[in-house]
C-alpha cells in the first residue's frame, strides 16, 4: 500500500468511530508520548513493532508519512488499535505509571478491630485502594454498628478463617482462596473464626 498523508490516516480513525469534532494532532509526537510511556528506547519499540529503527525515528520525527501497513505494525506494537495512533489522551491521564509495595512497607493504619496496610500508597489519582488487613475483631459486638462506604469492594482471604457479615445476606463462611465482591454501601463487617489473626487483601473503588 502507498504513503497517505496523516490527515487522510486521521479520517480513517474518525471512520471507525472516533470524535468527528477531535483536532488533528502530530503523529510523529503522539508515536514517541506511547514510546516514552512505556519507557521503550527507540530501537525496543522498533523491534515490538516489527520495523527499522530508522524508519520508526523518521516517523516520530515528522520526516516522513507512514504507510497503512506501518501504522498497523505501530499499533500491534504499542498493543493499541490504529483509531488510538490519532486520539489524543485526556489530559488527567497518565499512561504507564506503576509502584511496587514490598511486604511490609505500606503505610500501617491500625484500629480496633483491623490493622491495615495501605497499598501503592504512593500513586496519585489511584481509582482503587488496595489494602492488606489483619482481622483482629472475633465478635460482631466489636464494631460500633455496620461499615458503610462509596463505591465497590473486593475481599480476597489469605490467611485463616473469617466470617462476612452484610446487612442483607446471611453471614458467609471464608477460608483461605475465597473472596467476594460487593457494594460497599451495603453494611459489611469482617471477623477471624480462626484461632489466629486471619489476614485479607481488601480492594474498593474510588469515585
């Protein structure tokens, strides 16, 4: 297939659905922004699509138009669709971002009833909370009424046992490989049937 021109490549993302109202952006910089969030060299994102090192530096650098066949070779290897080449991210997005938490080293918020570690506590905007718990509560009559919250909650047992309560089902026996997903503003409290402190991996969404 022959070189097109990016506006022509532009029109073909905006056929496969993509805002008729969105700018046209340069390519050759929206190529390196997926690069550089991958934290990919020039020639480690050359070969993961399958092309020159040349040949992909000459596009990030506007010195040439790619032809259809390159751009489905970028896409494959960015692991993005064609469209996305010519969609601009939304400017509260970040791409790439990861953190490590190391056992033991998230933030320790203890209470009566649980001790907390908050996880990846150190990525911002996050639109989960993951968080390991240690279950010290033994009796419902520990807790001062239901926990309630915004958004959803997924409970995963990796120690010993615990009893679920919500406020409208019946309590549910956990062993360790068990979880359960729930809405989170439903009543819910968590206590240890075992002999020792059950350990849990609670994760809940953020608005």
């Amino acid at each position: 297939m022959t070189a097109r021109d990016p506006k022509s490549l532009i029109r073909i993302a905006r056929a496969t659905g993509e805002d008729d109202e969105a700018e046209p952006l340069d390519l050759g910089m929206r190529v390196r922004e997926l690069r550089k969030a991958r934290d990919w060299t020039l020639e480690q994102a050359a070969n993961q699509a399958g092309l020159a090192r040349s040949t992909l530096s000459k596009i990030e650098n506007g010195q040439m138009s790619p032809t259809y066949e390159a751009l489905k070779k970028l896409a494959v290897g960015l692991q993005i669709s064609v469209p996305q080449l010519f969609t601009p991210p939304q400017k509260d997005q970040i791409n790439g971002r990861m953190v490590v938490t190391k056992t033991g080293e998230g933030a320790q918020t203890p209470t009566a009833t649980y001790e907390h570690e908050l996880l990846a506590e150190g990525l911002t905007k996050k639109r989960m909370l993951p968080y390991r718990a240690r279950v010290r509560a033994r009796d419902m009559a520990e807790f001062d009424g239901w926990v309630r919250h915004d958004g959803e909650e997924f409970l995963y047992v990796l120690t010993g046992v615990v009893q679920l309560y919500t406020e409208f089902y019946e309590p549910v026996e956990m062993r360790r490989g068990d979880s359960a997903y729930y809405d989170a503003t439903m009543g819910h409290n968590v206590i240890s049937i075992s002999p020792e402190d059950a350990m849990i991996l609670w994760v809940t969404s953020l608005p």
